[in-house]
C-alpha cells in the first residue's frame, strides 16, 4: 500500500507562504569512533529527494509564535519546527512571530529526518522572511543545537559528512531514484546506539571511496535487523529485486535504481504489501532554487 501520510490540517490562511523541506537518504553510514562526550562520530553519504514535507509559514507582527499542527503526543513547543522558530528569534532578536503548518509526507521515525527537515526549513525560511540577515554558516551552527541533521539540510546539497554530522563536503550523484518502505515500527536510536553488537570502529576513509556503490554499507543495519523483525521483513521484501540498505537508524529500507521504469516496477509489486515511496534525488534543496 502506497501512504501519503497527511496530517489533518488547520485551515491554512491565503497570505501564508509555502516551502518545501525534502526528505533524505543515508546511501552510506560508518560509526568510526566515540567522542570523550558519548557522542558517535560517523562519516555519512547524504542526499536530498523528492519526497517533502511542505511547511506553511505566516508571519505575525505581535511576537507571538505558534505551531498549528504539532506531532501527536509532542507539545507544540518542543516540536522542532517550533524550537527552530524560538532558536532563530533568540539569535536575530528578531521582535516578529509566525504561524506555522506542517503538512507531513515524509514517515516520521523512519530515518529519512523529515522532523530535522522541517526545521531546517523555518530557519531559512524565516531568515528570510523576518530579513534577520544570518549567512548559511550561522543558520547551520543554530540547526546543529536543534539536531544532528538540521546542518546537512541548511547545506542544501547531496554532502559527504563527518564528525557528528556537521563537517559537511559537497558529493555529485547521479540521477537515480529509490524504492523506500517504511515498516510499521519504530526503531530506537538510543537502543541501536547502545547495543552490544553495533560496530564502533569503522576504518575512516577518504572521500572518494564513497562514490563506488558496491563499498556503500551502514553499520547498524545488522543490529536493526537483528532486534527488529518488523524492518527485516521489509528489507526481505526488497531483497527480492536488489541489494537494499537501511537510511540511518532506520526504520525505513531501501533500494536504488539508475532508471525510474526499473523502480517504477519493483514499487508497483512492493506497494500492494507495505508502506512505499517511489522517490528521485535532488541535486540541491529547493529552497535554493
């Protein structure tokens, strides 16, 4: 079954202004080492696609800020698209406030940072619109408090990266597209990251090794599977018509293609029996034009 998860929405007034927060995709993932801090240091292959969230911003000139459409179970302000707002009003001292919708495509808890992608986009959307003036690398420092992804979406482009996710290096891909399922679970990062069984030493490497697909791997996959049936079923389900990979700390799963016919078919036959996206890359984030 093909899902276009959209949340019910509030009626979005006319004046509000519409911006795109794509998806991404982990097509590589090593943990080579742990900082003094707890924190993982990884070295990753980023890149944007098609599928997005779209967020519905409307600036208010009583300061007030508000999120019309929070996560269930998340009050508003926590929501990262909310503490994004209040983040970037903090440093710009901006004295303006906003009204925002999230109408969600991108699976939430599936690693593909719909959540980190929402909030990259208030960032550079209000930027924008409340003329604070921060350049990329300020929005990018703000973003990195907000999470480990934020960075790579205010990059705006497909990136190698290292550390902790904020040492980011433009990568040129092909065009390829992807058949992504989502698994009715939601996977744990804080378990796979503590798990016995995760490889924590992966040798760093330099670039350019990245961009030979047959060395693509993420090394919590094996861990993800093994702990979660929901998420091997569906990497099954795939490896019926190719070599899939797990994006991140899962859950979701997915293959790649060279040709849209090829996934167009493989998504055709995977849909009937799970939550599936067909999606392309981008070569930059939309907001950039």
């Amino acid at each position: 079954m093909s899902v276009d998860s959209i949340s019910d929405l509030a009626p979005i007034p006319s004046a509000a202004q519409a911006f795109a927060a794509p998806a991404k995709l982990n097509l590589d993932l090593r943990i080579t080492g742990r900082r003094a801090d707890g924190y993982h240091l990884l070295e990753s292959v980023f890149t944007l696609i098609d599928l997005c969230d779209t967020v519905y911003l409307l600036p208010r000139h009583d300061g007030q800020m508000i999120l019309h459409t929070p996560t269930a179970g998340v009050a508003a302000t926590q929501d990262l698209a909310y503490r994004a707002a209040a983040a970037l009003k903090q440093a710009s001292g901006s004295p303006l406030g906003v009204e925002i919708w999230l109408h969600k495509r991108i699976p939430t808890g599936g690693g593909l940072g719909g959540g980190s992608s929402d909030a990259a986009t208030v960032l550079m959307a209000l930027n924008r619109l409340w003329q604070c003036g921060l350049d990329k690398a300020q929005l990018m420092a703000l973003g990195l408090a907000l999470g480990a992804d934020v960075p790579f979406f205010i990059f705006g482009e497909n990136a190698f990266a290292r550390g902790v996710g904020e040492d980011l290096h433009p990568l040129s891909l092909p065009k390829q597209w992807y058949v992504i399922v989502k698994p009715p679970v939601h996977v744990s990062t804080a378990v796979v990251f503590s798990h016995q069984g995760l490889t924590r030493n992966s040798e760093a490497s330099i670039m350019p090794v990245f961009q030979t697909p047959q060395h693509w791997r993420n090394d919590m996959q094996s861990v993800v599977l093994f702990e979660y049936p929901e998420v091997k079923a569906a990497f099954e389900a795939l490896a019926a018509h190719g070599k899939p990979m797990m994006s991140g700390s899962g859950a979701c799963v997915f293959l790649r293609f060279e040709s849209e016919a090829a996934a167009q078919a493989v998504y055709q036959q995977v849909s009937s029996t799970h939550q599936t996206y067909l999606a392309a890359n981008l070569a930059s984030h939309p907001f950039y034009g």
